[in-house]
C-alpha cells in the first residue's frame, strides 16, 4: 500500500520502529514485494496533471459514505492520528495505564474504516461489486 503515493507499509513500519529505539522485526520479514493497488489511478494522474484525490473524495465519487472516527470530541485524520493518537497511545501502553483499552478501541475503529474505504474504492475502480460493512459509520469515543 502507499500514502500519498509514497510507499508506506514496510519502509515506514520499519522507520517508525527505528524512531522508537524498538526491535525491528519488520527488517527480517520474509514478505511479498510491495503492491500499490492505485498505481493505475496514480499513473493517470500523473500523465493528466490531475490532482491526486483524497479518500472522501474518492469514496464520494462512487456513492461510499464516509466513515468517521472523533476522539476527545474531534475528528481524527492521518495527522491527528499519527501526532495525537498514536503517541497517547504508546505512552498509555509504556506507563501501563488502564486507558491503552480504549485508545485501541478508537484506533481500531479508524484504522478499520480506512482499510474498507481505500478496499471499496478499488474495487469500484475496478469495476467489482462491494458490500461495506463499517463505511458510513460514526463513533465517537
């Protein structure tokens, strides 16, 4: 998969874990190579000088609903997620404290919908018919 068309699974993985003076057994991972699922989409837009979507744009285009995850009483995004979230949740994890439990309850409900959101825009790139089950959805934690 990637972000913002750059490659993110494994490389950032393993950045991240680096970053955080944590093993790296993403480095010894016997993995398939990377595939981007939107490289078509991404070739396209680079040849036309488009644009590159956001995910609720995309998800907009074909009719999807826009899932939604607010944490403290905002939205989260990739930003928020990565500077807010994600720390909070570490350092809940490091100090032992009771609240990582629903701190992974909100990371889960993001990170679920946006793996069906960015699922259901390929396979309506692709032409395939897809049933969501968490698109649309709003929690609020």
């Amino acid at each position: 998969m990637s972000y913002h068309g750059q490659d993110f699974d494994l490389d950032f993985l393993a950045d991240r874990l680096y970053h955080l003076g944590a093993d790296n057994a993403v480095a010894d991972a016997d993995l398939e190579p990377h595939i981007d699922v939107f490289a078509d989409r991404k070739a396209v837009c680079d040849r036309t000088g488009q644009k590159w979507p956001k995910l609720e744009e995309c998800l907009a285009s074909y009719d999807f609903a826009e899932p939604v995850t607010e944490w403290d009483g905002r939205r989260v995004d990739n930003t928020r997620f990565g500077e807010e979230l994600g720390p909070a949740y570490l350092a809940a994890l490091a100090d032992g404290d009771d609240r990582a439990d629903e701190l992974r309850e909100v990371i889960d409900h993001y990170l679920v919908t946006d793996l069906e959101a960015n699922l259901a825009i390929y396979h309506a790139d692709c032409g395939v018919e897809f049933e969501p089950e968490w698109l649309g959805t709003r929690r609020a934690f």
